[in-house]
C-alpha cells in the first residue's frame, strides 16, 4: 500500500468542501470503509504469522503471495488499474522498488512472523512516519524541529519496552529475533517510501505499486524457485494455504486499492487514525482469539508491552501533527 502523500512524516491531504447530504452519506461510506481497513491490516498479521508458521520457509511465501498478487494485478490492469506509461529510465526505477518491496520488505516481513508474535510487527510498522522524517532529513540535511526530536524519542523509548533487551528467556530471544526482522521490513517499506514518492506523484499511485510488486515477484523466482519445487506442499497445512490466499488477495491487492481510495477522500486526521488504529486494534484480535482458544497464551500482552505502545503511538502522532 503506497502512502502517497507522505511528506516527512505527516501526512497532508486538501480539506474536503464544507458537508452536504450527499457529503454526509459519503462521509459514513468513507467511515466504514477506513474500519474494513483497520480490521483488515490487523488481520493480515495473524494470517501472516500462520503463513510463516505452516509453510516454515519464508522465501517461499514471499514469492507465492508476489506471484498471486502479480497475476490478480496483470488482470486488472487496462481497467482498475491503469496501464503503465513509463519512460525506459523510470522502468529502471520500477525495479529498485520491485526489490525494495518484495526480496526485502516482504520476505523481512514473513522471516519475522515466523519467530515473533503478530501484535509487535503492528506496532513495529507505526514507527513508519518517524522513519520518513528522519531518512528525509537526513537526504535534506536538514535538523527536524525540537517537538518532532521529542516525539521521535519517545516513540524510540517504546521500541525499547518492545525489544526489551534485558529479558534474557528463550522464548523473548526468539520474539526478539522476530521484531529485528520486521524493523528490517519497516526500513525497506521506509526508503520505497521515500524513493517513490516523485514517481506516484508524477504517475498513478496504483500503477507504480503493481508493477513494482510484479517484477519484484520476478525477483523472487531465482531466489525461492527450487525450494518452491522441493517444498512437500501436500504437509502444508490448511490454515497457511488461507492465509496465503489472504496476503495475495486481501492484503497485497485489495487493501491497496483501498488506501487509494481513502487517500483521495480523508482528512490527516482521519488518515492518522486509519494507520494509528492497527496497533491496539491487532492486540484485541489478538486477545480474542487467544481467550477463544485459536491462538497459544505467550503473545506478549502484558504490561510492558501495553506500555511500549503508548509511547510509541503518542510519540509517532505528535511527529504526524507537529508543523515544522
């Protein structure tokens, strides 16, 4: 999902015009819309976690829900998804996104799962906008203003509740392994971020997120191709293949065109509240399906990571809606 309109950190949008009727009816349909997004990313870390689990081979995944993806955006492209019109230089740039989002953000992402608990990585990618500000002004070689230095050493302060580097028990050295992983998966999702900001500017935001997905998925065959061969797909079981299907379709796909749509209609605010929501909302999902029984106890519910989360989340918005 490329976050167009990213800048330094804050997302800035045009302010709709003053509410009519109709504006109001579109207002609930944008409401419910920004929900089945929420509910959809925070899901996406539960089935990607059953994903890792079941198939136990990262690279694997990553080229089956590339390739998946690939295909559902080759047919719709002509129709929900415009043509490509790059130039040959640009087609160069394609490819360094490709790699950026696939052999890197996506397998980081998968490699991660198979070791830590899905409510970290929710919380990990929220870090996204402090990354943009810092790798921003690090190429600017400009300073950010004090009250984003703040919010950023906040946000800092509750990856350290997260990490906890001095728990020393083999179960939280493996989460920990895990959460290193996806801090990898947010770097790379930080830099595309930054690298295609000029091309979804200049192109549909749309195109440039599906043929990047789709030669990265290229990418991926010499890489994962002969383990993909010898994987004894018949062990793997039901629940990964789903939730496979879920990152393919729902996640890479779906949620995609969707944030496209939402970026055209919200307000920040309400873009904030779209991203700042997934967190606590895949620690609930999360605590539901373990008192339900249909996910193990040790998902890192505590205090301590409850606290991390505060931090995070209070320093990552006061860098969204502090102005330089």
């Amino acid at each position: 999902m490329t976050r167009s309109g990213l800048s330094s950190g804050v997302v800035t949008l045009p302010e709709p015009s003053p509410p009519t009727n109709r504006d109001e009816l579109s207002r609930a349909v944008l409401y419910g819309l920004m929900a089945l997004h929420v509910g959809g990313a925070s899901a996406t870390y539960i089935f990607g976690k059953a994903a890792a689990v079941g198939f136990d081979n990262p690279a694997v995944v990553t080229l089956l829900r590339a390739a998946g993806a690939a295909v559902v955006f080759l047919l719709l492209t002509g129709t929900v998804i415009p043509k490509p019109r790059f130039s040959l230089r640009e087609w160069g740039q394609i490819c360094w996104f490709g790699f950026l989002v696939v052999p890197l953000n996506q397998y980081c992402f998968i490699k991660g799962l198979q070791f830590t608990v899905p409510s970290h990585p929710a919380l990990l990618y929220a870090l996204t906008p402090l990354g943009v500000l810092l790798l921003d002004s690090l190429l600017k070689k400009s300073m950010p203003p004090l009250p984003k230095i703040i919010g950023v050493c906040l946000a800092l302060c509750g990856v350290v509740f997260i990490l906890r580097p001095w728990e020393g028990g083999t179960e939280f050295r493996r989460i920990r392994t895990g959460d290193f992983w996806i801090l990898g998966a947010v770097l790379s999702w930080v830099i595309y971020t930054i690298a295609a900001r000029e091309a979804c500017r200049k192109h549909d935001p749309r195109s440039v997120t599906a043929w990047s997905l789709i030669i990265g998925a290229l990418m991926m065959v010499p890489i994962a191709g002969r383990d993909l061969m010898q994987l004894p797909l018949a062990t793997v079981p039901t629940e990964a293949w789903f939730s496979l299907v879920w990152l393919s379709v729902v996640t890479s796909v779906i949620m995609m065109l969707l944030w496209n749509v939402l970026l055209r209609d919200l307000r920040s605010v309400e873009v904030a509240v779209c991203t700042n929501a997934q967190p606590p909302t895949t620690a609930l999902l999360t605590a539901l399906l373990v008192s339900l029984g249909w996910l193990d106890r040790q998902q890192d519910l505590g205090v301590l990571f409850f606290s991390g989360m505060v931090l995070v989340l209070f320093g990552v918005v006061s860098v969204q809606f502090r102005r330089a």
